[in-house]
C-alpha cells in the first residue's frame, strides 16, 4: 500500500536515541520539586486535585459500598468498587455473577480441555491441589468443619470458605507434594471476606 509508514528498526533506533537525548535534559530536581509542591497543593498523591472540579469531570467517584474515592477514566472504565472485598459485596456485580451460563463446563469439550496435558505447570499442581482437598474434606469433614459452617461463593451472607493455611501458589513456588498443601492439617474453614483479604495480600 503506498504511502503507509513503516517503523523499521533503523527508525525505531534513531528515536530511541532523540528520546534518550530529550530526557537527559531534562531538570529532574525541578520537576521533582515542581511534582512535591502539587502534592502538598492538592492533598493527594496524584497531579489532580480531588475538588469538585475533578468530580464532575469523573475523575473521582465514591466506591459504592465504603465511599472511599476511586480514580478512573469514565469513557474507558464502569469501574464502581475500591477493592476486591467492595466488589464481592456489590449486587450488581453478585446479580452479573448469577446470570453467568456455565452450562458449557458440562460438556465434553470442556472436559477434554480441563484434562489437556500441555496445561501449564502451575494449572495441573492446582488442579491436583484441589482433587485431593476435596477428596480429604469430604473424608475428614468433622475435623475440618466441625461447626458446619455453609460453604459459600464470595458476597454471601453468612457464608464460609475452605482455605489452604499456607497457599497452593506457595506450595508450587517452594516444590511442595500437593498431598501437604491439601492435607487436613493445612486446611480450615474462613469466612468468604478474611480469604478474600488474605488471598490479596
């Protein structure tokens, strides 16, 4: 096609270089100072000032469940919660989840795909994590849940979790035998909130 610009890499090279010596420069110390001082301005650690200028503009918007101010960009984002805790308890986001077909995980491609055995490494130690706590839940539910406690998915009242004390991320960083992540002494119950917390630290 005529006309249409390629970056070659004798182009891309040629910029780097004009860039390189753009930013060097540049007068760092002042655009720090410049940078502190609209900090210490606006109260804020970003160049914006949370007034009701940025509001209206949709800069700022209150979290719908803590009211805490969330940044985002209205044009590109439908962004309405601060974290993942705020969002478990939001019920647009539980109604979305309720409506979600998962009829497909009951077919026979997905079961293939789920047994596929170029999976990542970190897929199958998870999948195997997995079959066998459920396997020594089932076998040692007294002991795990002795209170019988409801297990639950995330965002329901009342409702309770089966955790791994120390993680399967931990373990399959550290080569640890699946059998120790999903024995009865590495499992609990935990209410849906404090495995959300603990799972985003």
């Amino acid at each position: 096609m005529a006309g249409k610009y390629t970056r070659t890499p004798e182009i891309k090279h040629k910029q780097s270089l004009i860039m390189k010596e753009k930013v060097k420069s540049y007068d760092w110390d002042q655009i720090d100072k410049k940078r502190k001082k609209t900090i210490e301005k606006n109260n804020s650690k970003v160049g914006r000032k949370k007034g009701e200028g940025a509001k209206k503009t949709g800069w700022f918007q209150p979290c719908v469940i803590c009211s805490k101010d969330i940044w985002i960009i209205p044009s590109k984002s439908d962004r309405r919660t601060c974290s993942r805790e705020c969002m478990s308890c939001d019920p647009i986001y539980k109604e979305k989840l309720s409506k979600i077909d998962k009829s497909y995980m009951k077919s026979n491609t997905y079961k293939l795909a789920t047994r596929d055995p170029n999976k990542p490494k970190y897929k199958k130690y998870q999948y195997e994590v997995h079959k066998l706590t459920e396997e020594n839940y089932v076998k040692h539910i007294d002991k795990i849940n002795p209170a019988g406690y409801t297990r639950t998915l995330c965002g329901v009242d009342g409702g309770w979790q089966l955790d791994h004390i120390i993680s399967i991320k931990y373990g399959f960083e550290n080569n640890i035998d699946p059998n120790i992540i999903a024995s009865v002494d590495n499992l609990q119950m935990l209410p849906w909130i404090e495995n959300v917390k603990k799972g985003s630290k």
